[in-house]
C-alpha cells in the first residue's frame, strides 16, 4: 500500500496538473479566436433575453444582418424572419435637455425601437466557433463506471445530508444535471448513455455542493469560478480512477474561466474538496474490489507455456508504466512479480537440470538469467 506522504503527494500533483492542462488549452489560437467571437456578440438585457426566447426558444447565437455579413463572413438566408429586439434611442441632449432632466451627460436614451437580429441557424457561411468546439461528450465507455456511479449516488443518499434523484436528460433544460442549494439536491440525467460522463456530472455537482451550498465559504463565488472549480474537481476526481475527461472537462472549465487570473483564483481553493473526492472514491472502488487486479493462482501461472508466460510478463510491464492510480499500480506490481517469480523458478530448474546432465561444465557465478533480472 502506499504511504501517506505518497497518497498526499499523488493529490497534490493531480491538481497541479489539472491547472497546467487547462492554461495549456488557454494559451491556444483556437481557444482564442472562440474569446474574440463571444467578444463580437452584443451582451442583451434581460428585457432583450426573454424577447428572443419568446420568438425563438431555440436561438442561441444573435446579430444584426449587417454585423453576420461583416464581422462573421455569414449572410442571413433568403426568407428568414427576423427576431424583434428592443433597441435603445440615443439623442444628443440640448442645454434645454439637460436642464430639464437635471443631468450634465451630453446624450440620453430618449425611448426604444424595435430592430431585426437573426439567430446562427438561420445563416449560412463561415464556421463560427463556439463552446461546443471545446467539448467532446463521447467519451470512451469504461467497465465498472456504472458501479462506482451507483455507488456513489447511494453513498451520499445514506450517508451524507444530500439527496442525489433522477430525471430524464428533456427535463433539465440541456444540462446533464445540477445541484439545488436550498434543498440540497443533486439531480442527474439519468438516461445519460455515456457512463463516463454520468459519474463525472455526479462529482460535479457534488464538489458544487461542498463549494457552493448555502453554508460553503465560496458560496458567493461568481458564475465562471463556481463551475471551474466544480468541473476542476471533477476532472482530478475521474483521473484518480484512471479516466480521462480531458476532452469533455478542461474545455468546459476553460470555456467558463476564460481569463488565466481566474483559473488561479478558482483553482487555489480546491485542494481540499479534491481531496475529500479521492478518498471518497477510493473507499468505495476498495468496497467495489476495483483497486488492485486479482492475483492468478500459482498453478494458473505454472500451467502457462514459456511463451505465454513471459507475453504476459511484457504485458504486466506495459500495464504498470501506464497506471495512474498508485493503489491500482501496486496491483499490478504484485501480478509482475508472481509472473516474475514463476520464470525464475523455471529458469533454475532447467540450469539444475542441465548441470547434472553436464558436470564437466563450469557453473556461472549467477544462477539467474542476466535477462531477467529489473
């Protein structure tokens, strides 16, 4: 088993590397020219926010004709139907004007008209990038994910003042889930087809409720550093058990930080909550027997052919070079050396054998093959 200061050690660079993986990502060209497109589209009022969903629930991106012609390379499709925004009249006040509203600005929003913008969908042209482009939802499907979510999910239904329910994916509004702080609820999309990113939407929004519930100390955090430091948790959480959510969760927190002082920020205050998710996790993956691979009999090992022995002594090798998880790596360690073991055993034999069959030969000062020795 690994000592304490290893375990520390281990936590300590699994969130050292989440925060070099997602400044990594910010520093690319494609992350900001995605920075200088949300820069280009006007931020609405409320008032505008709900005009819009009125006419177009769906839209998602809006601009002006002119300003998809100019600034995206994009034109509005023939026969589309424009979508009525509220925009503001902007005179230039006379002394008269000035006097009379009791204001010393040179202009002033005199009343509001109703101008056509136009959602992405209905134009066409040049790609626009979006955060979708930094998002990859497929991940892989990985053996025992749906265990340790269930595991989890009843964990804190038992064991903890959090309550984790169920909904299907049409009643959450396009998230994957969410954490209600007033009732301290989490809810899942549970018809999520993708078991990885079911259990990583569950440490998400369970870090939420560890940062952000009604009685956290980063409770009033802004939008953008609740959802790194969430998605940040859940990263280093899925590493831990050895899956990689890089493509799904360092574009999502970066989508959301944006800016490199952010990340910092947000990132400094979660050492805490990643480490109380690991030894979560690592307690339920022990309960689940997920920690360390299954040691083969000795006459499972000796019934092998020397060939297949030592295919499977390569592949041992390869398996602990790509662990993660030190739990999991000394596992595998003590699978190499029964393998390990079992080779030498047959090597003597066989160098015993042919010394009695040779006796005129000088013995070598080893009786291990050179070759076998790590």
């Amino acid at each position: 088993m690994p000592t304490k200061v290893e375990t520390e050690k281990w936590k300590r660079r699994l969130v050292e590397n989440a925060e070099k993986e997602i400044l990594k990502l910010t520093d690319s060209e494609k992350f900001k020219s995605y920075l200088d497109t949300v820069a280009k589209f006007h931020r609405y009022s409320q008032r505008n926010i709900d005009l819009i969903y009125s006419q177009n629930p769906s839209a998602s991106q809006v601009a002006g004709f002119k300003k998809w012609q100019n600034d995206f390379k994009r034109s509005v499709n023939k026969g589309e139907k424009g979508i009525r925004i509220a925009a503001p009249i902007i005179k230039k006040l006379t002394p008269e004007d000035q006097k009379r509203l009791d204001t010393t600005e040179e202009k002033a929003i005199v009343g509001y008209r109703y101008i056509p913008v136009f959602d992405i969908s209905q134009t066409s042209g040049e790609p626009v990038l979006s955060a979708k482009d930094f998002v990859k939802e497929n991940l892989a499907d990985h053996k025992n994910v749906t265990n340790l979510y269930n595991e989890l999910k009843n964990y804190l239904n038992n064991n903890t003042d959090i309550k984790v329910s169920e909904k299907r994916l049409s009643e959450l509004g396009g998230a994957k889930g969410y954490f209600q702080p007033s009732t301290n609820e989490i809810v899942i999309g549970g018809d999520e087809p993708d078991n990885a990113l079911k259990l990583k939407t569950l440490y998400h929004e369970y870090a939420h409720s560890q940062l952000h519930g009604l009685k956290s100390a980063f409770k009033d955090r802004p939008r953008a550093y609740q959802e790194t430091q969430a998605e940040a948790v859940a990263y280093v959480a899925m590493q831990n058990i050895g899956v990689d959510t890089s493509n799904y969760s360092l574009g999502y927190v970066a989508t959301w930080a944006k800016d490199k002082a952010v990340i910092h920020s947000a990132l400094s205050e979660i050492q805490q909550v990643s480490n109380k998710v690991i030894e979560l996790s690592d307690g339920l993956t022990k309960q689940l027997g997920l920690q360390e691979a299954p040691k083969e009999p000795a006459h499972d090992l000796k019934k092998l052919s020397a060939q297949d022995l030592n295919k499977s002594y390569q592949g041992l090798q390869q398996q602990v070079q790509q662990a993660t998880n030190p739990q999991q790596k000394l596992g595998l360690k003590n699978k190499l050396n029964d393998v390990h073991h079992e080779i030498s055993n047959r090597t003597q034999k066989q160098l015993q054998a042919f010394a009695e069959q040779n006796p005129g030969i000088k013995q070598p000062e080893s009786e291990l093959d050179q070759s076998l020795k790590r």
